[in-house]
C-alpha cells in the first residue's frame, strides 16, 4: 500500500490503515517523543496525544512535502505543548563563556543511538529543547524564539550551554572508557 | 567544526531512529481516538445537523399546531341570546353534578354518625342552599366566567372527595362534625361564585337558625374562600386569549418580521499554542474592526399567550481595517568625520569622529477584510402583557451559521500577506463559523391592525471559533447592535373581534 493510499485510507476513518500508519510511523515518533520527555511515561502520553491529533487533523494535510515531516510536527507541537504546561525556565546567559572543551571526532563517533539519546535526556529541559529544536529539527534561533516565546539570544545561549554539556558528558564517557 | 561536527553525528543518528514502542500503545490510541471526536461528529456532518434541524422545527410546529387544536373554542351560536341559554344549561348540568357529589359526601357523613335527625336538617340545608345557588347560576351571561365557573366546580368536588374520610375519623364529638359540615358548606358556597352570589349572611342566618354553633368562624371561612375565588377570576379573566370569531375560525397568529441592523462589532484574537503567540499577537494589531450590519427576515408563531418561536434567515457583514507595517530593511551606515586641529606651537592634530547609525526601512500595508454569512437565527420570546400601544419582549436563542466567506487581506501564520478570497476561505477561515448566542429586548409600536414597528436592541457572541483549528489561533467576534424593523400579521382576519 502506498503513503497515499494509507493517508486516504486514514481519512475515511479505515482502521487498519489507522493501525498501519502507527505501526509504520511509531517507533520514530517515539525517539521524538523521547528526545523531548523526561520520562519514558511522559513519552508515551505525548505520542498517543499526537497521534491522536494526526488522526483528527489529517484532512488538513495538503499533499504539499514530506507527510513524515508533518506528522513529526504534530508530535513535536504535542510535546511543547506539554511542556509548556510544566512552564520551562530557560536562564539567560549575558556573559560571553568561551568554552574551553574540545572533544575529538572519534570521541563520539563510536557513540550509538541510545547512548546519543541518553546524553540528550541527561540535559536540563531548557538546553534539551533548544538543542532538539534547533540541531535535529533544525530551526532557526528566531523560530525557536517564536515557537518557546523567548528571545533568539536565549535559544542560542541555552545551545551553547547543551552543546558544552554534551560534551562533557562524552569526555566523562571517554575517562571510563579508558 | 568539532560543535558542527558533533551536531551532524547527533542529526544523522537520531533523525530516523525508531525506538522500541511499548506495547498496547495503538489499543491506548485506538480507544481514545474513538472516544473523542463522538462528541462533535454530528457537527461536523452537515445532512445529520440538517435533519436535526428540520426535526426539531417540525416537532414544534406540530406542538404547537396540537395546542391549538386542543384549546379550540365549543361550538357557539350565531346570537348572544342563544349563547346565553346554551351556557345556563351547561351551567346547570354541572350544577347537577355538583350536587349529586356534594349529597355523596353529605350521605358519607350521615352514615359515619349513627344518622341523628340534626345531619338530616344539615343534608336538607345544604341542598337547599345548592337549589338556590343554581337558580342564581342561571342568570349568568357572562361566557368567560362560566368557563372559569366550571373549573372551579371542577375542583371543588375533588375538595368535597377529600374532606369525606377526614370526616369519618372526626365524628367522635358533636363540634368536630359542625366543622366539618361548615366546611362543606363553604366549599358549596365557593363553588357558585359567579356573582360572589351565595349570599353569606343568609346562609350564617340559615346556620344560626339550625343552632349550628359559631357562625363568626362560618364568616371567616366563607368570605376567605370567596375572597380567594373572586381572586381566582380575575385572574382567569386575562388569560384566554383566544377571540372566537364569528365564523368559528380559530385565530391563529403568524408573524413576518423584516429588519435590518447596525452593529459594533469587536473581536478576540487568541493563540491556544506558544507557536502562534507572536502571530496572534501581530493579527491582532494589524487588524481593527470598523462595525458591521445585519439584514434578514424571520417568521414568529406563538407557542402561548406570552411565549413565541421565531426563527429566519439572515446575512451579516463584520468589516475590518487592515494596516500593516512591516519591516523591509535594516542598515547601518557609519559616518565618519575628520578634521585637523593646529595649536599656537604648530602641532597638528588630526581628530576622527566616526558615527554610527541605524536607518530602517519600512513598509505600510492598509486594507480592508469582509466577514461575510449566511445564518440561521432560532430564538424563543417572551412577550410581556401590555395593552397599550406599546409591546415589549425578551429574546433569546441561538445564530447556527450556515455558511461563511471571507474576502480581503489577511496576514498568514508565515507572516505572508494573502489577499483571500471566497475559494481561499478554508485555510485560514472556516467556511462553518457555527453557534452563536443571541439576546434582545424588542419594543414595538402598533401602525396599524396589522403592522408593528420594532427596535430591537441586542447582543451576540460567538460560541464556536472561526479561524481553522490547524492554527492553534481562537478568533471570536461579539456584537451589539440595533435592530430596526416591520412585523406584519400574515393570517390577521378581520373576522376577529
């Protein structure tokens, strides 16, 4: 069956193409969900509300780019959305940090995907978002600033300070490894 | 280039990773899918709501059609005289019937008092005292009164029902059973109220001369019982409402009202998602509303005396000022000036002043957006008893839109400027905005037998949002306006009185 197929079989309320397009989208939605929730918990409430809000909102789908990328919107919106409720704190930074860290290539690139995915869920939820939004999603400061309602110096000070984190977080990995 | 690095490795790995999903997670979608959108389906399903509609419509007609049929008037005679003899009958048989009760109750008593010879004197009394109220019912000319007559006797036999047992359990001394027969006798006495004709101090005369025993509180209980009669009556004076005609037509009421109304309108612009806070925020200064206008038609048909249903059709406009100032570019332009200073010992001295400053293009986008619909007004009123020239009523119900068109320009959440038209509606605009509550105060003035002249103050507010839920933005309007207008009797006749 066809992503076009599955998209109008979803729209005329078909339950297994329903069915087929969670089991074909899931497990990515979920690492989105997981890159933005604290908790595995909150993960799986995130994607049953998106999903939810896929089913009830595909009409206005437009055929217009990738339905990936929009049903990843979806969830990501979800997510922000509850984390707004949780009312994040992003702290400002005004001073200029030089950040000192260097961190070679092959430092990471042995790293998998539940390591990077740990290393993410190990940020403060402020440099979690900005750093998902901004590195895997890719928006500009100026969306994120719009999207969280912060100011675009932020989203990038709260980056610069997830990115040192990070990679403190690899060097420690490294220490033990060694 | 580590930090790009870093960020690409990040990127590539986690972009398209799928992890694990626990299990049941589609049964938990699935249930929950199923369970939400039950409660607005019917909404969304445009031959349903018709249906709905039109069901609801016809079962109120149909109720109302009912109402009609069952309060239509008995037949009458084409003469007074002969109205008057017919409703002295009926008068009379319900007379009979009264009296054939109240000798029910009366025997009832007689039998639970061992029949002394001063219950038979109290039975011939009260009949006595029945002929003669007959006699004075038959001078009755009044129809209304009669009417209301029956009613009363009608009720007043259920008293006399109820009071038997009671009887029964009081018969042990001689003044409980008096009270009791002073009670049927004043139950007899409020049942011939048409003239508060019973006169009182015969009957009290009547109860003296039989020696049965306080006749002040006889009074007492008679002139209340007429006093809550003749309340009774008046009442039920102003309630029939409708005029027989003298062709035996029933008058049936159906109301066409024309109007048109100026509105002030204002709007609400609201984002329900953080995403769209700088846009709602940015549609809300750009856009300013500059009031509206609302012309249509309604029919009204009354349900009863007060209450009416008017329901109609009807288009209104919300027009808004569009102005936008926009950004375009951004410069700074450095300005630098030198000059050369010599002091008396011949130094030179060469003095740079250099200026920065920001020069800021921007540009400025006025228009003008049409909210455009067709809608649906159901209202129910409630007419106040006036007669004078002057009515006055309440309204309230519901605007279901039926459809609904924007043209103008509009700002998109991308912050591009669209100028939409009727076809372009949907992805901004609901073509189906929804309900809207409505309430107002109607005064009118009669021109003439068929023809009122009204102004209708009111006010409305939307229920459901307009703009497309895709856009996390609430945008709702409320209105107050005047409405101005003509209402003409359709099936006026001037066989009516």
């Amino acid at each position: 069956m066809t992503e076009l197929e599955l998209i109008k079989g979803c729209l005329r309320q078909d339950a297994a193409c329903q069915k087929l397009l969670f089991e074909q989208m899931a497990g990515k939605m979920f690492t989105v969900c997981l890159r933005y929730a604290n908790d595995s918990m909150e993960a799986e409430d995130i994607l049953q509300d998106g999903f939810i809000r896929v089913f009830n909102n595909l009409h206005q789908f437009k055929f217009e780019g990738s339905f990936e990328g929009w049903v990843r919107r979806v969830i990501v919106n979800c997510a922000l959305k509850r984390l707004q409720k949780k009312r994040v704190v992003f702290s400002e930074i005004n001073e200029y940090e030089n950040n000192n860290t260097k961190v070679e290539p092959y430092a990471f690139s042995h790293l998998g995907e539940d390591d990077l995915m740990k290393l993410i869920n190990n940020l403060p939820d402020g440099y979690r978002i900005v750093f998902n939004l901004n590195v895997i999603e890719g928006y500009s400061h100026e969306e994120i600033g719009q999207i969280l309602n912060i100011q675009a110096s932020t989203s990038r000070s709260q980056l610069v300070k997830a990115r040192k984190m990070l990679q403190q977080q690899i060097l420690e990995l490294q220490k033990i490894a060694v | 280039m580590e930090q790009n690095l870093l960020d690409k490795h990040f990127k590539d790995k986690l972009s398209n990773y799928a992890s694990p999903v626990p299990q049941g997670m589609w049964e938990r979608i699935a249930a929950e899918k199923d369970r939400k959108p039950k409660v607005i389906w019917w909404w969304n399903n445009k031959s349903f709501l018709l249906i709905g509609i039109l069901a609801i419509t016809a079962s109120i007609v149909g109720f109302v059609q009912y109402q009609n049929e069952k309060h239509e008037s008995p037949k009458v005679t084409s003469t007074l005289n002969n109205k008057n003899n017919n409703l002295t009958e009926e008068s009379v048989s319900i007379n009979t019937n009264q009296k054939a009760a109240i000798e029910k109750t009366v025997v009832q008593n007689a039998s639970s008092t061992s029949n002394t010879a001063e219950q038979q004197n109290k039975s011939t009394i009260l009949e006595e005292a029945n002929k003669e109220k007959t006699n004075k019912k038959s001078t009755a000319t009044h129809y209304t009164q009669n009417k209301t007559n029956k009613n009363n006797y009608n009720s007043n036999l259920s008293e006399g029902n109820f009071t038997s047992p009671n009887t029964n359990k009081s018969v042990s001394t001689k003044k409980e059973f008096e009270k009791e027969d002073y009670n049927a006798k004043s139950s007899i006495s409020n049942s011939n109220n048409n003239s508060n004709s019973l006169d009182e101090s015969k009957t009290i005369e009547e109860i003296k001369k039989y020696n049965f025993g306080n006749a002040n509180i006889l009074k007492l209980n008679i002139s209340k019982q007429n006093g809550l009669i003749n309340k009774t009556i008046d009442n039920k004076k102003f309630e029939i409402r409708d005029c027989p005609s003298v062709d035996n037509r029933i008058r049936k009421d159906l109301f066409l009202e024309v109007y048109t109304a100026p509105e002030y309108t204002k709007k609400t612009v609201q984002a329900t998602n953080p995403l769209y806070t700088n846009y709602a925020n940015l549609k809300d200064s750009a856009e300013s509303m500059v009031g509206g206008f609302t012309v249509g038609m309604r029919l009204a048909t009354p349900l009863n005396k007060n209450w009416l249903l008017k329901a109609g059709l009807q288009y209104s406009q919300i027009n808004e000022r569009f102005s936008l100032q926009k950004e375009t570019n951004r410069r700074t332009i450095v300005v630098v000036t030198t000059r050369t200073e010599t002091d008396a010992l011949g130094n030179t001295t060469i003095i740079s002043d250099t200026t920065k400053y920001q020069q800021v293009d921007y540009s400025y986008t006025n228009g003008v957006g049409y909210y455009k619909n067709l809608e649906l007004p159901v209202m129910l009123t409630y007419q106040f008893n006036s007669f004078s020239n002057t009515k006055l009523s309440l309204n309230a119900g519901l605007i279901i839109n039926l459809s609904s068109w924007y043209k103008g320009t509009v700002i998109s959440p991308t912050y591009q400027l669209l100028n939409v038209s009727k076809q372009e509606n949907a992805d901004i605009y609901k073509t189906k905005v929804g309900l809207s509550f409505v309430g107002s105060l109607n005064i009118s003035k009669v021109v003439n037998e068929r023809l009122d002249l009204f102004a209708e103050p009111y006010f409305r507010f939307n229920i459901t949002n307009n703009q497309q839920s895709s856009y996390d933005i609430k945008q709702k309007f409320s209105a107050i306006g005047l409405s101005l207008g003509l209402k003409y009797n359709l099936h006026y006749s001037r066989n009516h009185f």
